[in-house]
C-alpha cells in the first residue's frame, strides 16, 4: 500500500495540474481529480511515472462518466463555466488576464486544448501526451503547435469587452 | 502584450499562469484516500461476506465540503470483519438499522441516536496496513480538519436499501483509533503537561478513557458525541 506521506506530497504536486488538465476535458474537474486520487491510493505500490498514472486514470474516469451520460450538477455546470482555470497574478506585469485565457481554451478545438493544457499547465512530455491520449508524438505535437498559434491569434484579435 | 511575436515568448508567458488550487482540501483528500485505500483492502480481505460496497467519496467529501447545506455520510464496510469489536459495532448497527431511513442532525435540534446505540467501545482491531494507513491519515489531516469544520452540517444517513451496514462516526473513529500503535499509551492529559499536544501533530492522538472523563472534550468520544454534546452543537453552528 502506498505510504500516505507519499500521496500527500503527490497531492500538493500534482492537484492543481490535474485539475486544469481535466477542465480541458469539458467536465467538472474536481470530481476527476478526486477519483484519480483515489484510484492511486488503492494500488498496492506507486507507478513508475505516477503524473502520467493519475491522468490515465483520471481521463478514463471522465470518458466514463460521459459515456455514462452523467452531467454534473447545473450549479457545478455553471462554476466551471465562469471560474477562472488559473489564480490571478496581479504581481505579474504585463502578465495575460487569466480569465480571458480561460475563454480562449474553452473556445479552442478540443484536440488542441487538451495537448497544450497537458503541456503548458500539466507539464506533461509529448511523449507522456501521446501515452494517455494514445496517439503519436508527432500527433501531439502538431496538436499543440496549432493550439499555441490558435491563442496567439485570439490574443491577438479583438478583446472580450469586460 | 510583450513576446507574442515569437513562439517561445508566448509560450513562457502562458505557461507564467499557475493553475488553481483544487478547493478540497489536502486534509479532506487524505482522508478520503485512506478510506477507500482502507475499504479496497477489507474488501480484498473478506471472502462471501454478502455486503454490498459503495465508496461514496463524493457524497462524503462533498458533504464536508459544503457549507450551509452539507452533511456528512459514512458508509462502513470494516464491519464485516472477523473482528469482535468489528462484530460488536455491526450489531449495534444493525440495532440501528431497523429505524427509519434517515437520521438527520439539523443545526437547531442535534439529534445523535445513531452515535448513542455504539457507545461499547471496541477491543480488537486487526492490525492491517490499510487499517494502519487510514489511522495515520485520520491522525494527521483529518482530525485538524475536523476542527476547522465546526460550521458544517452534520447528516447521517442510512439506507435500508443498500446493504453496507451503517457505523457511526463515532465508533468508526473509534475502532480506527484502536489500531493506531500509540493509543493509550499515554494519556493526553500527561502529553498535555509536556507540552507536546498540538494540533496537526501525530502527538494529538487522544486517549479515549481519559477523553471520555474529560471535561473539555476535545475530540470525538461516546461522552462528547451525547445528545446535548456541545462539541455537536459546535460542529454544526
């Protein structure tokens, strides 16, 4: 069994990115995280790699549940469609409106957000990508380079007015 | 916006954004981990017992989480264990069983009668990693959650439906309080003298004889857990 020291150096690790990685996927996020957290402390030794593990397991959770037909709850619904997927950074000088890059990803081709959230925000490998979305590498990263010049065009096109 | 007009100065600035923090808690996460890591391991370990399994997380983490309109939910399958004291605490629960559907604590009026059929306490728990694991975790996250949660509802809930047999909260704590190595071995009050009970620290684990005599009840035990238990009506402010 896994130590629970252990998890909860994963948890502090890996939550947050886990979570922007399954508000990429259209559900709410916090239910997958959970349950991929969950999952892990049932198995009887940690995964070599347990970042790629616990988004394996989190978006097999999440197509579960899609497939199933389960909705979240409209109140959950509604949250995860106006919170922002990053903290403000006021400190950050000329730093991007971390509302306005939310807008931008749930706008973006669901391919190209999933890649460029699994990377950007995930820190997830092209390599690591292409294992949990079973695809290749240079899928993956043809993904993430149309995703990239995606943002930089809503970026640069005209702004959401406030 | 500076650096849009090479690839990387976007990308560094994207990746500037730090994603949110889940809002569950790392106490409500461990707690909810070693729980399931606790019923994954019973189950694994029980041959034919006939109970049903439903690790309700969700539900659970959900009803702690919420405030206002939460509540708790316990669904305990250590019951099914060989153990006597498991034994004990499943007859209690079955006593419990026969009652209506649901027991409920609203915020004026605690009502506790689930908590008041399990008040034996438990003599053997056997000791097992997943048992061990979810004593550690109770320990060190959840107790300093319990503390920090004295403004959520409280709901207990059976379903007769369901055959996972119902604990209480309080026996639950109790029997997992009774794996952990350092129980009783010295009182809390004696720790207190030393001056090294604090909160969050493996060192709070309370006796639960000396509690139980105890006037300023800390944690959950049978004489805190009573029908006019402040530590309830604190609990559910």
């Amino acid at each position: 069994m896994i130590d629970a020291n252990e998890l909860a150096s994963l948890w502090r690790q890996h939550s947050a990115r886990l979570l922007i990685i399954a508000r990429a996927w259209g559900e709410q996020g916090e239910d997958g995280v959970q349950e991929a957290f969950v999952a892990l402390a049932k198995q009887d030794r940690l995964p070599d790699d347990p970042l790629a593990w616990l988004v394996r397991a989190m978006r097999n959770q999440m197509l579960q549940w899609y497939r199933a037909g389960k909705r979240r709850e409209q109140r959950h619904k509604r949250d995860a469609d106006t919170a922002s997927w990053f903290c403000m950074q006021r400190e950050i000088e000329d730093g991007l409106d971390a509302r306005l890059v939310t807008s931008w990803l749930n706008e973006m081709d669901e391919a190209e957000r999933e890649v460029i959230v699994m990377h950007l925000w995930g820190q997830l490998s092209f390599r690591q990508i292409a294992q949990v979305t079973e695809s290749s590498s240079a899928t993956v990263h043809r993904h993430y380079s149309r995703g990239l010049e995606s943002l930089r065009k809503r970026a640069n096109g005209p702004k959401v007015p406030q | 916006m500076n650096g849009q007009n090479s690839s990387s100065g976007w990308e560094n600035q994207l990746r500037l954004l730090q994603p949110t923090q889940p809002t569950i808690s790392e106490a409500e996460a461990m707690y909810a981990m070693g729980y399931a890591a606790a019923l994954a391991q019973n189950k694994a370990q029980q041959s034919g017992a006939g109970h049903s399994y439903k690790v309700m997380m969700a539900a659970m983490l959900v009803g702690m989480l919420v405030a206002g309109g939460g509540g708790f939910w316990l669904r305990d399958v250590i019951s099914s264990s060989p153990s006597s004291a498991i034994a004990q605490g499943n007859a209690n629960a079955r006593v419990a069983s026969a009652e209506p559907n649901v027991i409920a604590i609203p915020a004026e009026q605690p009502d506790v009668r689930a908590n008041e059929v399990a008040e034996k306490p438990a003599e053997v728990l056997p000791q097992s990693s997943a048992t061990q694991w979810l004593a550690t975790a109770i320990e060190r996250w959840w107790y300093p959650a319990i503390s920090s949660a004295s403004r959520r509802n409280a709901v207990i809930e059976r379903d007769p439906s369901d055959l996972t047999v119902f604990i209480d909260r309080q026996h639950f704590v109790h029997l997992i309080m009774e794996t952990h190595a350092g129980y009783r071995r010295t009182s809390p009050v004696a720790r207190r003298r030393e001056g090294d009970l604090k909160d969050g620290n493996m060192e709070t684990v309370p006796d639960w004889q000396s509690l139980e005599e105890s006037t300023q009840p800390s944690y959950l035990t049978p004489a805190t857990l009573g029908r006019n238990s402040t530590l309830w009506k604190d609990w559910i402010q």
